[in-house]
C-alpha cells in the first residue's frame, strides 16, 4: 500500500493507536501524548494580500491588520496556530472567509 495523505484529525491517533498507521506527519495540535514525535520543520507566518490593496503600500501595523477583512483556516474544527495565538493575546480579527484547506485560500 501506498501512502494515505488526509486532513488532519483528533481521532488520527487512535488509528495509529491500532496499528492501521505506520507514522504521521502532523501539526503539533494534532499529536498524541502517547507516542513518540520528533519536529521536522518550523515554519515563519507572514501576511499576504493583494498587492494592489492600500493597506500593503505603508507598513503592516497592527491598526492595518486590522482594518482588514481576514481569511481564515477552519481545518476539521481544531483552532490553528494564528486562532490560538490572538486568543492568547486577546486580540481579533474580521474573519470574512473561512476555508477548509491553505491550497483553498488564494
């Protein structure tokens, strides 16, 4: 058999649990305490946008940030890196597009 590539889920663990998964390659959110895990990569955050927007001609404050409509990740219902990051700094965003994959975003 060859490879299986699916979304990212909770219950991923319990197949691996099984026996029915060799390995996984996997967010953090989305490892089990129960198994071993190694980082493979890190990976930097940026903001992108169309370039003909107003808001990219000056500096990316946070007040520009804001002014903007967001589009956001919804994978599976599991909160992403950016939901769990302004909820830890109390901050929100105007999401007006939420998509379920990043190869759907643009």
């Amino acid at each position: 058999m060859g490879f299986n590539i699916q979304l990212p889920t909770r219950e991923i663990s319990a197949v691996l649990e099984d026996g029915k998964l060799d390995f996984q390659i996997t967010p953090e959110q989305f490892l089990s305490p129960e198994h071993p895990s190694e980082l493979l990569f890190e990976e930097r955050h940026v903001v992108v946008g169309w370039r003909e927007n107003r808001v990219f001609a000056g500096e990316m404050t946070r007040e520009a940030f804001h002014s903007c409509g967001h589009v956001a990740l919804r994978i599976t219902g599991v909160a992403t890196f950016a939901d769990k990051h302004f909820m830890t700094v109390d901050d929100q965003r105007r999401i007006e597009v939420t998509a379920p994959s990043i190869s759907i975003v643009p």
